[in-house]
C-alpha cells in the first residue's frame, strides 16, 4: 500500500469549537480530520461550506442528507496525523479584535469586542491512503505543488504551509501490542504501560474531535483521540508502518 506524506505548519491556526459564548471563540487542540478535509477541498477546487447548494442525498421517503462539496467528494479518505509539536501540546494564544463599525454590532457605545484562542506554530506530519481515485487527485496536486483555493488552517487569517511531500510505501502489520506515533481514536485499544527497562518519560494527550458531519443537522459527530508514547494493546485497527513510525489511519 501506498501513501502521500506531507508537513503541514503555519504560525497559527483556528478550529473553532462549538461557541461557549458569542464573543469568546475557543479551539480544538489538534486539526481533526474534517477541517483537514475542507484544507484538501481547497487544494482541489471543491466548495465549502459557503456554497449555495449542497449535495443532496435521499434516504427512503424523507430523510435527506445535505453536505458541502468537499465532504461529499473527499469524506472517503483515509487519513493519519502525525503531530510534530512536543508531546502533542500545541500552545495557545487569546487573540482581541475590536469591531468598532456601528452598523455591525449592536453594543454600547458602538464597539464589539472579540476573542480567539489561536494554535501557536502548529506542525503536523500528514498521511493520505492512495486506495482511490480522489486520495489520488489530491496526491497528484500536493506533488505539483498546485492548488484552486488557497489552503488555510481554519479560516483564511492562516495560511497553511505545505512542505516536504513524497510517495512512501506503507507496511501492514499485524501487532497486538505497539507504540502509535499518530493520533488514534481511544477505542482502537487499551493504553498500556512502559516496559520496567524504559527510561523515557511517559506522556498522553486526549481530546475529543470531529471526525465526521451528520447530513441531517449539519454539525460534528466525534471520536475521542489519544496521543502517546505509551505502548497501545489494539484490539480492531489495522496499523501501517512507515520506516519506523506505527500508523493509525481512519
């Protein structure tokens, strides 16, 4: 099996979560496998989630699922992140906006104030299964370099940084117990501990994220994610290896 691999950075990002208040905009940790999918959207030159009409799938006599182009078309992909920030923490920093317009807010005195918290220098390795037709349209233009839409982390304030793509060949292997070097969904397994010999300070990141969209309300359905240098016992993922890197893809 074969995969495209590629680093992805910027000096900032946003993924925004659900809203906890109207002006305070908060972040995932990490990018999730959706937003990575509009970035890829861009890159071939499906519509987002601004487009006008979204496709339409009909189930039976009534259920009806609406989705953006880029989900429609790229939803199928099989992807595994590889996060390159220390110990998985990427740092976070408030961002203030003023919106002192008075046609565009209606607060006192006219100015409308906003906070985000942004990812600090994010960097990820990413990995795209070529197990179909479209995983190969999107090979094709990360190799050349080429892209429709401007690719972004989150929304267009930060530009995505695309770097060091190549082809690699991919080993399936069959390993009951194993260290993970990508993010995976907690339930592939149990986390283990380290071996009474290793000396290396053990660590483990977790965070719920999106891993889909639901056709019928249009909002996130989620996974919860681990991170971890500890050993995982799996117990129904199929793992890739690159070289020395144990892979997760889903």
């Amino acid at each position: 099996m074969k995969a495209v691999r590629f680093t992805l950075s910027g000096k900032s990002a946003f993924f925004k979560k659900p809203e906890v208040n109207t002006y305070y905009y908060f972040t995932y940790g990490q990018i999730h496998k959706v937003a990575l999918l509009g970035m890829l959207g861009a890159i071939a030159g499906y519509n987002g989630y601004a487009q006008k009409k979204w496709t339409v799938r009909k189930k039976g006599m009534d259920l009806i699922e609406e989705y953006p182009e880029f989900y429609e078309k790229l939803a199928g992909l099989k992807v595994s992140i590889v996060p390159r920030n220390e110990r998985g923490y990427i740092p976070k920093k408030v961002q203030i906006f003023n919106n002192s317009v008075g046609y565009a807010c209606e607060e006192q005195g006219g100015n409308l104030i906003i906070k985000e918290q942004w990812l600090e220098n994010p960097v990820w390795d990413i990995y795209i299964l070529l197990d179909c037709e479209e995983a190969e349209k999107i090979s094709y233009q990360l190799e050349q370099y080429k892209c429709v839409y401007m690719p972004y982390l989150g929304k267009n304030d930060h530009p995505a940084d695309i770097s060091d793509v190549k082809i690699v060949k991919l080993e399936t292997i069959d390993a009951k117990r194993s260290e993970i070097f990508s993010m995976f969904p907690k339930r592939i397994g149990e986390i283990d501990s380290l071996d009474d010999e290793d000396e290396i300070e053990e660590f483990k990141y977790e965070e719920k994220l999106p891993v889909r969209l639901n056709g019928y309300t249009n909002l996130y359905e989620y996974d919860t994610f681990c991170y971890t240098n500890i050993p995982v016992c799996v117990k129904e993922a199929g793992l890739y290896k690159d070289k020395m890197r144990i892979l997760v893809f889903y």
